[in-house]
C-alpha cells in the first residue's frame, strides 16, 4: 500500500508540474502575439502623399493626408503637421501613402521646378538634341551620360572624335523633371544637365564650334575613363603612330607612375560601393623610330 500510495503521489506533482508549465507556455505565447493581433494606439500623426507626385511638384493640401503612425519606430525627420509642408517643393519623386520627410523637402520659400534640384555650387545647362544626340529618347531625368566632341579638324590631323565630359546627370528631357513610369523613350528637342561652372564653359563651347552627343552610361559605372579619341585617319588602321580604332579604354589611376600601372576593380556588395587596385609592372614601351 505505502508503495501504491508513493506511485499515485509521483503522478499527481507530474500532473501538476505538466499543467503549470504548459499555462505558463500558454501565457507568454499569448503575450507575445497581443502586439500583432491587438496594435498598440498610435503614437503620433504622419503626413504622407495623397498621389504619385513628381520631382519638383510644390505641395498643396490635395497632395497630401494625415494619417495615424503606430509604433515607436519613427523614421528622422517625419513631418507630423501638414502646415509645415503646404507650399514647399520636393527634391524627390513620391509615391501614393509614402510618408513625407523633411529630407525631400526644399527649403520654404525657394519655391518648386528644376531649380531646387540643382545642387550647390553646380548649374543647369540645356542641349539641343535630336533622336541620335539624345540616345533614341533614352536619355531621361537621372541618367548619366558622357559628352562626344567631333570637331572637323582643320589644320589638323583631320576629323576627330573625343569624350570632353564624363558622368553628367540628367535632370531634365524637354519640360519633364522625372522619367516615364514604365521607362519608355521620351523624344525631346532638349536635355538639361548638371554641370560645374567650368564644364558648362566647356560644353557651351562645344555646342558651339562642333558637334556633340551623348553617350549613355550605366547609372553605377561613375569612374572615369582615359580614351585616345578616334580620329578618321585610324579608322582603317592608316595612320602608323597614331591611335588605333581598337585602342582599348583604361581606368584612371589614382596616382601616375613610370615603373607601373594599376588595374581598378569596382564592387557593390548590399548596396555598399568599393574600389580595389591592383598594381603591375608596365611592359617596356618599343621605340618608334
């Protein structure tokens, strides 16, 4: 009997232990789901785009709506009061319900338009183009592109053709300040572009004394490439000291030197740019008598 009565004792203290860990279990489950079934009351007020709004565009109370912002997690600079946004312009495209930041805004008072997307110390500068100038249309506002200069060559070696500008910015295609939703050409007579002072002297004189076009670039190649240029007496190899058509493109180094040359590695790696150089001794040049 005192055997049986030890055994009904045992199972009864694990009965008990099962059920108080299995309520405990049950308590901090639900505890921790109360957040995702029951949200909390919001923390504070948003604005956010009523509308797809274009670069450029000055904010007027139909482009926006204020809504509830649950949680804690409240990204810097989140504009809570449609008064402090009503009448500023936005320095970058918005989407319907994407919620306003002070960072897309520019500051009140300097209006809207492509001024307020030209960056300090640069300037805006308009090129006449046609379909082949301006890439068949694919030269649209945040495309990067290189400038070819063709001058006649007189006195010269005759025709040549040379990159002048590398890596401009696109801002404008005709009057448009933000390319095509679906990415479709857009012929224009005009594409605005971000230049320095100095490359807008250099590009006007350009415009003006040969022919230009653009080259399209892809929009993370930004490292600056050394060309020979072409000239129309190398095209079918004529011209012994001169550049050949195949001359293949080099990458800049970052610092010249005599006894080698380097080899640049661009990688992107979760959105994280790096530059990798690779020194090599420079073949011996042959003379050329």
């Amino acid at each position: 009997m005192a055997v049986r009565s030890r055994s009904l004792v045992l199972l009864f203290l694990a009965l008990a232990s099962g059920a108080a860990a299995a309520w405990l279990s049950i308590g901090y489950l639900r505890r921790q789901a109360r957040p995702l079934l029951n949200p909390a009351a919001a923390a504070g007020r948003a604005v956010v785009a009523a509308r797809d709004l274009p670069v450029g565009a000055v904010l007027t109370e139909r482009d926006i709506r204020t809504v509830d912002w649950p949680g804690d997690a409240v990204p810097p600079g989140l504009v809570s009061r449609p008064e402090d946004v009503l009448g500023r312009g936005i320095i970058t495209a918005m989407r319907l319900h994407e919620p306003v930041l002070e960072a897309k805004l520019a500051p009140r008072g300097r209006g809207g338009s492509l001024p307020i997307i030209i960056d300090e110390g640069m300037r805006a500068l308009s090129i006449r183009v046609d379909d082949v100038v301006g890439v068949a249309g694919f030269v649209v506002p945040g495309t990067r592109v290189d400038v070819l200069l063709t001058m006649d060559g007189e006195g010269t070696n005759g025709p040549t053709t040379k990159a002048i500008l590398q890596n401009l910015q696109a801002l404008a295609a005709g009057q448009a300040l933000s390319a095509d939703a679906e990415g479709r050409p857009m012929p224009v007579p005009v594409v605005t572009v971000m230049v320095s002072p100095e490359q807008a002297e250099t590009l006007t004189m350009a415009a003006n004394q040969g022919r230009i076009q653009l080259a399209l670039r892809n929009a993370l190649d930004t490292l600056p490439i050394r060309t020979p240029g072409a000239r129309a007496a190398t095209l079918l190899g004529g011209s012994r000291g001169g550049p050949s058509f195949s001359s293949t493109a080099r990458r800049l180094p970052t610092a010249p030197t005599t006894a080698s040359q380097e080899t640049v590695v661009e990688g992107f790696r979760g959105g994280e740019r790096t530059v990798t150089r690779f020194a090599r001794p420079r073949p011996p040049q042959p003379e050329i008598p």
